[in-house]
C-alpha cells in the first residue's frame, strides 16, 4: 500500500526534468523542460501573474504554472480538429490586467467546410473558465480539407490585431483579393473594420486584407522598432520569412523559391515586378512555425534576431543582420518538432516540442 500511494503521489506532482545544455555562440545554453504531458500542442502565452496558457490542437486549453502543474480551462469554442485545424494560436493583449480578455484562433465550422477564425474571451482563472465568448472574425469562405489555416496573431504598437491565414490548400485564391485566403490580416480588438487598410474602400477585395500572396503562414511577430514579420511553408523548398508591407502582394503562387511536391515549376520562376521578395527563404523546406524577434537581456547577442522553429529538422533558427542570414540553429534531443517561440519577460526564451509534448526554456 505503501508503494502504491507514493506511486500516486508520483504520477500527480508536476514534472521537473533535469536541466540539459546544448552548444551555442555565446557559451553553452541551459534546456529546461517546464511542463509536458500536452497531446499536440500548438501555442503558448504568457500571463502577467507568471503563469501561461497552452492550446492543444484538439480543442484544448491549459493555465500551467511555472512548476508545471496545468489545469484546464472550458468555455473555449467548438473547433474542426481535422489536419491542420483545432484550437491554433493563444494570445494575451498587453492589457490583459485591466480587461481580462484572451484572443484565440481556430478552424471554424462553415457552410462549405471550414475556415480559419478569431475568438475574444474574457479569462476567469479564479474558476478557469472562459466567459463571452465571442467569434469576432471569420474568414469570407471556407474550404473542404484540413489544409493551411495560418492562425497565428499579433499585436501592434496601436493595440491592433493581425492574423495570419493560409490559403487553405486553394493556391490561386491566395491572388483573389475577394477572399481572405492566403492573407496577413488587421482587424480591432472587437473585430471591426479599420478605415487605414489598405484595401477598406475597395468594393473589390475584403478589407481586412493588409498583405496577400501568402502560401500558409505559423508564425507572426512585431519587432522592437514596429516592423512586422511573418514565416510561412513554401512547398518542395521556399519557406519564406517576410517583413510585411501594408499592400504588398508576396507573390505565392505566382513567383516561389521552390516547386511543386511532384518536382513541377511553380508559376512564373522567382520574381516578377510588383511582387515583394523574401528577406530571407530556405531550400530546401525547414517546414517553420512559430516566430519572435528577441528583445531581452539574457541573450545580448541575439538582440534583434529572429528565431524560427523547425518542424521538419528538429531545432530553432536563429537569423540577423542585412541582409538577412541564419547565424546559428539550437538543437537539441528537445527540440523535437518546434511548434512554437516565445521570448518571456524575463528574457529566457520557450518552446513547444510538438512531438514529446512539452514546452521547455532556454536560459544562461
């Protein structure tokens, strides 16, 4: 009996692992696994209490204190977990503290499939539940498949939102300004529209539209000087990572640095006047997801360097410099699948690992 409670005690204590080092420039950096256990994780966020909410594709969403110890939070929509659906991106407002609203992005159910979409909610985490749930956005129509949702969001300077959507497996609509596939979007907080957009007085396109051309976009994030970026799949090689310009049209499937997965050319080569260039592309395909543009004080040597996750090669890119240019990858027997990045407040950098369930931190 004796065994068998400490074995119970066991399973329910949060999980500390052992803190691990991998190599970098700059000296050896420590990989501490924070909470595991998540079946497909897909985005983390930070509260201002230190505590931080995870969504799991399937139509999850977690409070996890900084020992680990996670606790479910309902309310939260109904999701299409189908393929690349579910419950996506989480994101706290930087006045959290004051409204007590979180923003999510999912695959909502439509009347030709599904799309991508925005949900505000107001977070109780006395009772961990979620009240006035609201869908405040939703892609003009949705498609059949479980392809290209994008789904990731950010906040500007302004307080304005972007969400990134992908063109869900419809190449040529990612050209069609009538639908909001293939696009990097700015919306209000409550979902309305913004009179600044680039296209918001055309009849022709959607006005939330503030970039197009996009072939399915993980990861989206503002730096400290206001600039915007965004990484997304390329096919057979040319993922991209893009600093987005209020209408600029980034080209897919018109111009791409890669092909076809059959090995066929896609559209017209790799430029054509009119359409924006990559900052940066890898061939062949890392497959990225998840973005930051690091700000702190615990890595001075990557201050304003962007670090991408890789789902295919198992590490996060670290990129800088103008051009821009991959200075360095962490990898590690944790960076399993790199779902998503995120700089804390206290510098230290986190990341999901889709594949062993688990968010970990980098730290010196």
């Amino acid at each position: 009996m004796r065994r068998y409670l400490a074995l119970i005690l066991l399973l329910w204590m949060p999980v500390v692992a052992v803190a691990q080092s991998l190599d970098a420039p700059g000296g050896s950096v420590n990989v501490d696994r924070i909470a595991s256990g998540f079946k497909t994780p897909w985005a983390l966020a930070f509260l201002p209490d230190g505590r931080f909410l995870v969504t799991e594709r399937r139509g999850r969403l977690y409070v996890v204190t900084p020992e680990g110890a996670k606790k479910r939070i309902t309310g939260v929509p109904d999701v299409v977990d189908q393929g690349q659906g579910g419950l996506l991106d989480v994101f706290v407002p930087r006045d959290f503290s004051e409204s007590g609203e979180i923003f999510m992005t999912f695959a909502k159910a439509q009347a030709s499939g599904s799309g991508t979409a925005v949900a505000r909610a107001v977070l109780d985490l006395s009772s961990n539940q979620l009240s006035d749930v609201e869908t405040i956005f939703e892609i003009s129509e949705g498609s059949s498949g479980g392809r290209h949702y994008g789904s990731r969001l950010a906040e500007a300077p302004d307080g304005t939102l972007f969400v990134t959507v992908g063109d869900r497996g419809d190449r040529p609509s990612a050209q069609d300004l009538k639908r909001h596939n293939g696009s990097v979007l700015r919306i209000a907080k409550d979902g309305s529209l913004l009179s600044d957009n680039p296209f918001a007085n055309q009849t022709t396109a959607q006005p939330e539209i503030w970039s197009s051309g996009h072939r399915n976009p993980q990861g989206l994030a503002f730096g400290p000087d206001g600039q915007l970026w965004a990484v997304e799949h390329g096919a057979r090689g040319g993922d991209e990572i893009n600093l987005i310009r209020k209408g600029a049209n980034y080209g897919w499937p018109v111009i791409a640095y890669g092909r076809h997965y059959s090995g066929g050319k896609i559209g017209e080569g790799t430029t054509k006047p009119g359409l924006a260039q990559p900052a940066f592309y890898w061939d062949p395909s890392i497959a990225p997801s998840g973005l930051m543009v690091y700000s702190g004080d615990m890595f001075p040597e990557w201050r304003g360097a962007l670090l991408v996750g890789s789902l295919k090669f198992d590490y996060i890119s670290v990129l800088n410099g103008t051009p821009l240019k991959e200075i360095t990858t962490l990898k590690s027997p944790e960076t399993k699948r790199v779902r998503d990045v995120r700089q804390a407040p206290d510098g230290s950098i986190w990341f999901i690992s889709e594949d062993r369930g688990a968010i970990y931190r980098l730290s010196r």
